[in-house]
C-alpha cells in the first residue's frame, strides 16, 4: 500500500543548491548522513529534556530522545511502507533548534526575543540547517532536500499567520509550502516524538522519585499495563515490574499510532505523496481515545514533574543564566568567539544583532552556558 505514496527519493524536489547525486546513498540516506555528522547534533548530548545536564547520568539528553525518536519512526514507517531514510532524517532533526534548559530556555529565549521576532525551536532547527552549519565549500547550512526541510519546519502540521523569522527567512527564497502538512514521513516522526516522550519523561520521573510508582499504575493505560504485568509476573521485582509495565505501554502506543495511521491511508487511497499532503487533515495519529487518556498523563506529568518544586528552582537558576548571557552579548559583542564577531561586524541594526545572539546562546550546551555564567559573572556582578 504506502509504496504509492510514499516519498521517492528520486523524485525528490531536490536541494537548493544542486549537488551531484550520489552513486551509493540514496538523497534521503545523505540528508540523513549530514545531520549525524553536523555540529547541532553532537551538542544534543549535553542538552537536556527536563533535567539539567549535571544532574544525573541516567537522564535523557535531546540525543538519547532523538535516538529513541528515530527507532520508533522507522519501526512505524516500516510497517505503513513508507520511506524510512526520510522519516529517520526529519527525526534525527527535529530538536536541533532547541536552546540550552530544555523547554525552560526556549521560554526564556523567547521572551528576550519577543521585540526581534520571537524565538521557536523548530524554526531554529531550520536555521541551523540552512545557515549556521558552516562547513560545507559551496554552501551554508547542510543543503538537505526539500522533503527533509519540509519535515523539519511543519512536521507537527500546517504553520500557517505570522511566521517566526527563522522560518520567514528561509521560506521566502525556497517555498516549503507551510500551509499543508508534511509528508507521511514527517508525520511518523512528529507521533513518533509524542511516543518517545510520553515513555521517557514517565522513566526519568521515577527515577528522579518525582511520583511513585503506585501513582504510576492509577494512570489512564497505565493501569491495564501493570495488571498485565502483575497477572504475567506475579512477585516480580520492583525495578522490573514498572519496567516491564511501561515496555507494554511503549506498545501500546505503537500499535495505536499503525491501526489508526493504516485506517487513515486507506481511507484517503493517496495516489502519491502530496495526496497526503493537501488531504485536510493528518494521515498519522493516535486514536480519539487514546488520545484522550494521554492528555490525563500529560497533565499528571505537568504538576508532578516539569512543575516539581526541585524542577521549578532550577527553572529560575537557568532562567536568570539566559537573561543575563543575553544581556550581557548584547552589550559587549567583543565577549563573543571570533567566528561571531564577525558576523556581528555585518550587521546593521539591532534585531540582527540580537538574532546573532541568540543564535549562539540557543547553539550552547547545558554545560556550556553554566560554565560561561560563572566565568563571566561574579556574584552577580561582571
């Protein structure tokens, strides 16, 4: 069924600028390829979700979840016959633009950016691989195709009123079509994403002794999951028996995702891939139902995790970390590396300037950034 309308790499519509094909990868695999090899994503190592990056070897870091994302989109997009290189690439992607301090910097960036227009991770992510990747002698950025920046900017669906400038930016010069959803591809990592995080944040939340496991087992699926384990294991080990329980509800998720996705493209009959595109609404989703049970999970984990009285202390620390880099750079550029300076010399006002700062501070590390506050900050003061 989904080798109609799957996405062919040789039908791509190709990169912006023209390259020569390769005479062993296909021009999804390189995409790919490039992404792995960038600088964006080997800084993902030191970028947390929820935690920071000090606090705990066993925590997820933006790579370990991109990973995991990666693994769940071609295991959905294997089964629903679409093109695996594609959806491992926009999975790969999708969290390159995250700033340091996961959600918490991305909130503070945004604000600091609110009078230059604003700061968005997935527009971020689109910048980096069109712009502030520089490695390459004939272009900037990673020169990827245009499904695989198509999947990076609207995987999560159409993007549609005022666009962030990162986004703008580039879709002026090479149309992304932003008022359609994206490939099947992108959708299979974009549900690939909400299964990755929805699995992990309940991991990380036990092990932080967040909530118990008890509270654990009350939730929505989560209940039928420890009954399975109980009725298949009885007196099985703590450690095992919650991590069994959340194996099955990983499960769950998926086969959800497939029935649902698979009733979905046969309802739709695409005859190619824009067929998906500009059908109305999205080919890739989770049940009504299941649905509805992970918003209670999301709201569990809202209150007793990413609003925990510990999570909200560090909140404020790294808040004020960003807050005052940003000031700080703005004022004095001559504290910036040389490769910034640079660019900072071109600029002609200060929403570029401020753009350019933003663009290293959200490019820093977790450990990165605490590291430059404390050496650029003494008691508060410079």
């Amino acid at each position: 069924m989904g080798e109609i309308f799957c996405s062919n790499p040789k039908l791509s519509r190709g990169r912006l600028f023209l390259e020569e094909e390769s005479t062993f990868r296909s021009a999804y695999q390189r995409d790919r390829d490039r992404i792995i090899h960038s600088s964006a994503f080997r800084r993902l190592k030191h970028k947390t979700q929820v935690f920071i990056e000090h606090e705990g070897d066993y925590y997820r870091t933006r790579l370990t979840h991109s990973i995991e994302v990666a693994q769940v989109a071609r295991t959905i997009s294997g089964v629903l016959g679409l093109n695996s290189e594609l959806t491992e690439a926009v999975a790969l992607a999708h969290d390159l633009g995250h700033p340091p301090f996961g959600h918490t910097g991305e909130e503070a960036l945004n604000e600091l950016m609110a009078p230059y227009g604003g700061f968005d991770h997935n527009a971020q992510a689109l910048r980096i691989v069109t712009r502030l990747e520089r490695h390459y002698a004939c272009f900037d950025g990673l020169n990827l195709t245009w499904e695989t920046l198509e999947g990076i900017a609207k995987h999560n669906g159409p993007v549609t009123g005022a666009l962030p400038y990162a986004l703008s930016e580039y879709n002026d010069n090479h149309d992304l079509e932003l008022d359609s959803f994206a490939s099947a591809e992108a959708q299979v990592a974009a549900l690939a994403d909400d299964i990755a995080y929805n699995s992990h944040d309940l991991h990380d939340g036990l092990r932080a002794e967040l909530f118990s496991t008890d509270e654990l087992a009350e939730l929505p699926v989560l209940e039928d999951c420890f009954a399975r384990v109980d009725t298949k294991y009885p007196g099985l080990n703590f450690y095992r028996r919650r991590h069994e329980a959340l194996r099955r509800f990983f499960g769950v998720l998926v086969e959800d995702v497939i029935s649902v996705s698979q009733a979905n493209l046969s309802d739709l009959h695409p005859q190619n891939a824009s067929d998906v595109r500009w059908a109305g609404r999205p080919m890739i989703q989770f049940s009504g139902p299941l649905w509805a049970e992970l918003k209670v999970i999301r709201k569990f984990l809202f209150y007793h995790m990413y609003r925990a009285p510990s999570v909200i202390i560090m909140r404020k620390e790294v808040t004020k970390a960003v807050n005052d880099l940003f000031s700080l750079f703005m004022k004095q550029t001559d504290l910036l590396p040389k490769q910034w300076r640079a660019d900072v010399a071109e600029v002609e006002d200060k929403t570029a300037l401020a753009r350019i700062v933003a663009d290293y501070i959200s490019g820093m590390t977790d450990r990165f950034a605490l590291q430059e506050h404390k050496r650029l900050f003494k008691g508060g003061e410079i």
